[in-house]
C-alpha cells in the first residue's frame, strides 16, 4: 500500500500550485478510523417523532442491525420525519401498527414487550413470505425501516469502519495490495491457467 | 418600463456557454491575446465551496438523501455529494417530447458546465468514424478526416492530461498519454476473464493527472471525481480554462445570462446576442464581432431556431432545414454481476481515480456478419465503494430478515459486485430530433423544445450483444448476472434516449451548405461570423465518448477563428 503524504507535505505540494483550499481530507480517513459514535444520548429531543415513537424506533433500529443505535440511525430517521411529511408518515404510521399489534398480541406496546415478543413480530413482518393482508401495512413498514437503517448503519464510522471501507483519502499514488489480487485468483475459475 | 439595456462597443468575441467547447474556445483565444466575452446562463462556480469532494456521509444530517429526504421519494434530480453540474428538470425552463418518444434532457446551469462532474472518459475518434458513409455506407462523412484531427487531439490531450497506454488498436487510436493507473483487483480478473473469450482490456483513458500538468496538481486518488475536484486534478473547463482565462484580463464573464436570441443585420451577421439576465429578469443585449455558441448541442439549436429574422424566417443560418436534425445519444446498457471469487476479499482501498481503470475498446470491427453496425465499448465498475444511501437496499430487499445475520452476509458480499456498462454508436436517423414547441415558452418567454427521438434496428441489436457479452463475461468469471445494473433507464433492453448525456449533430458541419449547416471550421454557411463550438456541429456519435473530441474540434475552430480574425475576417 501507499504512504499517506502527511498534511504538511500536501500542504507544500498543493501551495506550490497555488490550488488548493487548506480544507484536506486527512482528516477524513482519521474520522473513519476513530469510528465514533453517533448516539447523542438521553439528551436528545427528537424533531420529528414523539419521545415513545424516538425510543422505540432506537430499539427498533438496533434489532434491525445490531451498532445501529451507535451509528445514529433513529435520529436520522427522526431528522428525515421532520423534514417530510410523506416520510413522517410511514415512520409514525409504522411505529404505530406496531404498538397496536402488540397490544392485540401481547397485551403492551411493542417497546414495552418482551423481547422474545419483540423479535416474534419481526420474524412475522420482515420477510414478504409472511404476506398477508392483516401485516401487509408491517412488512411494507418494515421494508423502509431495513433500508433506512442499513443506510444509516452502513454511511456512519462504526459502520464504514465494520465493513471495511478504507477509501476516500488522501494518497501519494495508487497501487492493489497483492495479498487482495491473489484472494480473488485463486478462487476464480481461471485459478490454474 | 421594458428597456432594453445595450452596451456600446462591440465585443470582439462573445461565446456563449462554458462547458467543453466554450471553455475551450476561451481559453484557446485568450491565449493568443483575444478578448473575449462569455455568457453563462447559470452561476459562478466556486470549487472549495460547491464541491463535496470529501466529504463523507455522517458529516450531513440527512446522509446524502437530501434535506427533505428527497432520494427516498425518487425526487433527486442528482445525487447530493455530486458536483453542481446541472438538472433533468428545470423549474420554469421546460421541454416537451412527442407522443411516440423517450426523450430525456440534461441541461447545465453553472461555470463549467458538465465539466466539473462528467466521467472524463477520453477517447479518440477513429479514421472510419470521420468517414463512416465511406466506411460502410451508413451515417454521412465528417468535413475533416482523422489525420487532420489527430494533432488538435494532441494539444487537447497534451493540454487536459488523459491517462493511457500506446496499443495499436484502430478502435481506440493512440494519442498523448499521461502513465496509466493500475487496476483494481475486478478490473484484473474481467481482464483475465475477457482474455478467455477474446475481448481485450486495456488501459483506460480519463482526464485525471497521473502527473501534475500545467500548474495542476497530481491525483490524489480520493475516487470522488464526480464530486468535483478541488485541486483540478481532474479536469474541468471551469478550473483548468475558464479561471485562468479569468486572470489573464482578456475575459469578460457574464453569469446568470440565458441567451434568448441572435440578432443579425441587413447584411446577414450577427450583431448583438440578446440575453436574460436571470437575476433581474431583463433583456439585456450585447453588441458582438463575433459569436460562438456552445451552449450543448440541443440548446445551441434552439438559439438558432430561435433566431428567426426576414432573411433567416427557418431559425439563423438554417436554410438547409437542418438546424435541430440528427439528433444522438450514445447507447447505454449494463449488467451487474455477483462474483463469489471476491467475497468477503481483504479490505483496501480501492478508490484510484474515479471511474474505470481498464475499459475495453470495440473489438469486433472486421467481424463479418455482425447483426448491427459499428460498435461500443465497456466500461468496468467494482470494487469496495464509499458506502452512501441506497448502497445495500438491494442487499436488504434480496436477504430480507435482520440482525447479525443480515450484517454478516452484507460484509461478506461487499466488494463483490461488478457492473459492466456499455455505450455505443447510434446511428443519426429522420425519426431523432429537436424542433421549436410552438405551444410553450419557458420562464424567460423563450420557446422551448420538443424532442422526437427512435433507436433504429441498429441500436437495438447492438444493446443484445452488450447482454450477451457482459453475461459471458460474468459467467467466465465464475459470477451470476443479478440484473439490469440501471433499470431506471435501460428497463426496456436499451437506455432511454438523451439518459447517457452525449447528445449531439444537431447543427451539423459539411461542404455542402444544402445539408449542412456549418463548415468545415464549423462556422454557419450563411453567417460569415457565426462558429458553433460544442457536439452539434458533430456528423456521428461514434462510441467514444464525445469530449475529447468537442475539445479537439473547438479548439480547432478557435484558431481558425483567430486566423480569419488576423486577416480582417475573410
């Protein structure tokens, strides 16, 4: 792999051709690798949710995809609510079925059940093959939950560093470490030619 | 009080837009000591402001969806973090497209235009793509051929910075290169693959500085190209032309100027480009010498068409009828694969310049009994991509359930996805072009355009040989096909027309004023100081992308310009 250059020596590089702002992106991979956590605590005052809606779209994401309370995905959810109202709804409708149908499973809201209980409504409403008109509203529900919590998850730095994104740096050159190259050969069909 | 503001002297040189062409003409001209004025329709570009170069998702509340979540609704015209470069829909600026079409326009509104975000993929057209009559009796042939092109693309590639290596290939014909940049780990296994079925693979060539050039610094290798580049390491017209023209003294820019009409005198030159300025709404009018329109191939028609006068009742210098015809698009089509050789792969970064690293040149040119004419090329995607919103709803809706297992198979599928994306010629036909709406003017009073547009048998055919191909390809890498790679356009077996963005030969050149509109410096037949500088002067839309060659053919007609000049506009 390339050195990075260090952020004098870009700054002495890009100065020279009189180019570049002093806003490198140095800081970028360090922000990555620091992995740092999203989840603004209990001093949070959701924008676009209620406090019950909030906390159980923070349990809801965590089930989802287990960091997610950390990469910040309940108060993207709840920023993205406030700021649309098509968007506000499905998150509002949606939490809401839920609580209703554990009411009517369970006896509480879906926050309050058990975990057991919790999980047991999502087996049902996570997969399309559970269709059926009484949890259609729940599965397409859930559907967005996925989406938008992978989003979530998956473009914060606990999540970016879990999956192994290492770009967007500043680099001196570019090379493929052959370690990678060598992976990808030998288990391709053409390994012995 | 409706007053029209005019200015005095008249300037040497007016050229309207500053995209490719008309970044290239400016810059060309200045150079040689000419003062020249631009008009812009859109803003000024400030690159360390307007670029999202790197910034990384979590950095904006909303991730990148846009800030009322736009992107999950389907109504993100562009994604957040790229370049300001332009819209498909304008609000008070529409187009209308006949009932039997597909048509769908890109249109630019800022310094530098396309530039500051297009994929940089930089190709020379072939000997046979200037003589494409000649060669197999379809199309019409160029007014130039390539040996007289090959040295204006020298100082276009010498001046931009193309990555490249020498091959031999009539295909892709050799020009100035800067060294290549290695391949990614897909992009070697394609290669290896591709080998297997005969298709070559070789170096791309993009305007990305492998090598710092004129005062632009060297890559840094970030990958986020269609981000805009704030150090030009990637070129653009705005920072590698427009804003050293700027410096120079010699260039006059007017920004927020949508150029409403040409107006000519007794005489048949023009004398005056009246414009909008869009800030205050009002016809303003500047007295020229000269003018080149560059305002993209569709909009620089609709200037001329909208340039009507006694003597130019059809639209200025369009006596031949063919202002607006032979519209183009490149073909466009890709399929994504699964490549199980590349799951969960040791992470690095992948990034390089944006874009491609290796691409494959047309490799079937003297293949007898093809089902279609010319050809295409294919462009190679992969690789550990910056996670953005929508990256794994493919991954979520596929998988379905939740939890650590949902985690899991998504780490491991990451990086193992490839898309081979192709884009090839079409052939001009009678069916494709652009024509004044008489029912609708836009938010200025400037009649619009309505676009009829119709891939022939050619194009159809070919976009199937593009599916055949990729399959194989995918299958000879031990991969499945997951499915159309774009299918928001290219759901119906080939792109929708004007979705790949290389629209051009709408206001053709040739020898002959009775079918064509300019000549061969692609100055208008019946308009002795009127020059085109964008893809509507071109007679093909070869498959190489059309950039490169604006540049080379604006540059081109700048000097010619600034010779007639010299001798007092013969």
């Amino acid at each position: 792999m390339s050195d990075n250059p260090t952020r004098r020596d870009l700054l002495i590089a890009f100065t020279a051709t009189g180019l570049l702002t002093p806003a490198l992106a140095q800081h970028v991979h360090e922000a990555v690798t620091e992995a740092k956590s999203l989840d603004p605590g209990a001093d949070y005052k959701p924008k676009g949710l209620t406090d019950h809606e909030y906390q159980t779209m923070r349990k809801l994401a965590e089930l989802i995809v287990p960091g997610a309370t950390d990469s910040g995905a309940a108060e993207f959810i709840d920023f993205l609510s406030s700021r649309n109202d098509k968007m506000a709804q499905i998150y509002t409708g949606g939490l809401a079925w839920m609580d209703q149908e554990a009411k009517h499973r369970y006896g509480s809201d879906w926050l309050s059940a058990k975990e057991a209980n919790q999980t047991a409504l999502l087996d049902l409403i996570a997969y399309r093959k559970n269709d059926s008109p009484e949890i259609r509203p729940g599965i397409r529900f859930f559907a967005w939950a996925r989406n938008m919590v992978l989003d979530a998850y998956y473009t914060s730095p606990i999540g970016m560093k879990e999956i192994g994104f290492m770009g967007n740096q500043v680099l001196s050159s570019f090379s493929v470490p052959d370690e990678a190259l060598q992976y990808a050969l030998k288990r391709s069909p053409f390994a012995n030619s | 009080m409706f007053q029209i503001q005019r200015t005095n002297t008249p300037a040497d040189v007016v050229v309207i837009g500053s995209g490719a062409g008309g970044g290239t003409v400016v810059k060309v001209l200045t150079d040689l000591g000419i003062n020249v004025t631009l008009l812009e329709a859109g803003p000024m570009l400030n690159p360390y402001k307007d670029f999202k170069e790197h910034t990384l998702p979590y950095q904006v509340d909303h991730r990148g969806s846009g800030e009322q979540a736009q992107s999950y609704f389907g109504q993100q015209q562009w994604g957040y973090f790229a370049a300001p470069n332009g819209y498909w829909d304008i609000p008070g600026e529409p187009y209308s497209v006949s009932p039997d079409s597909e048509f769908s326009w890109f249109r630019s509104r800022i310094m530098g235009g396309r530039t500051n975000h297009y994929g940089r993929i930089s190709l020379r057209f072939s000997d046979y793509d200037f003589k494409s009559y000649s060669f197999d009796g379809l199309g019409t042939d160029w007014p130039v051929d390539y040996a007289e092109m090959s040295p204006w693309y020298d100082k276009a590639e010498e001046f931009i910075g193309i990555t490249g290596t020498r091959e031999g290939l009539r295909t892709a014909p050799d020009g100035v290169f800067l060294p290549p940049i290695p391949p990614r780990v897909h992009e070697t296994v394609i290669q290896k693959a591709a080998a297997k079925l005969g298709i070559p693979v070789i170096p791309s060539r993009m305007a990305m500085l492998t090598k710092s050039v004129h005062g632009r610094a060297a890559c840094h290798y970030c990958g986020q190209c269609g981000r805009g580049c704030k150090t030009a390491s990637a070129f653009s017209s705005s920072q590698a032309m427009i804003f050293p023209a700027m410096k120079t003294g010699r260039l006059t820019v007017i920004t927020n100027a949508m150029a409403r009409e040409l107006i000519v005198d007794k005489s048949g030159v023009v004398t005056a480009v009246s414009y909008v300025d869009k800030n205050t709404r009002t016809e303003q009018q500047i007295r020229c010498k000269r003018v080149v329109v560059a305002a993209s191939a569709c909009e620089s028609a609709r200037l001329l068409l909208n340039s009507k006068s006694a003597l130019f009742p059809n639209g200025l210098a369009n006596g031949s009828g063919m202002v607006g015809r032979n519209l183009t698009d490149s073909t466009g089509y890709s399929l994504a694969g699964h490549i199980p050789a590349f799951e969960n792969m040791p992470r690095h970064n992948s990034d390089g310049i944006g874009g491609m690293h290796l691409y494959i040149p047309w490799w079937e040119l003297d293949k007898k009994n093809k089902d279609f004419p010319r050809g295409y090329h294919v462009e190679l995607g992969g690789g550990f991509g910056m996670p953005g919103v929508g990256s794994f709803h493919g991954a979520g809706n596929k998988y379905e359930g939740y939890g650590q297992g949902l985690k899991n198979t998504i780490r491991q599928n990451y990086g193992a996805t490839v898309e081979l994306s192709g884009r090839g010629e079409m052939i001009p036909n009678q069916h494709s072009y652009c024509e004044i709406d008489s029912t609708q003017v836009d938010r200025f009073g400037i009649p619009t355009l309505r676009f009829h547009f119709r891939w022939s048998e050619h194009e159809i055919q070919q976009a199937k040989h593009m599916h055949n191909t990729f399959t194989n390809i995918i299958e000879a890498m031990g991969g499945k096909v997951t499915g159309i790679a774009h299918p928001e356009r290219e759901a119906k077996g080939v792109s929708v027309g004007g979705t790949i963005i290389h629209e051009a030969g709408t206001v053709r050149m040739g020898d002959d004023p009775k079918t064509s509109v300019l000549d061969r410096w692609c100055r208008a037949h019946e308009v002795k100081n009127l020059y085109v500088a964008d893809a509507a002067p071109f007679l093909g839309n070869p498959d190489k992308n059309v950039t490169l060659t604006i540049v080379a053919l604006a540059w081109r007609t700048a000097e010619h310009l600034a010779a007639d000049m010299k001798k007092g506009d013969a």
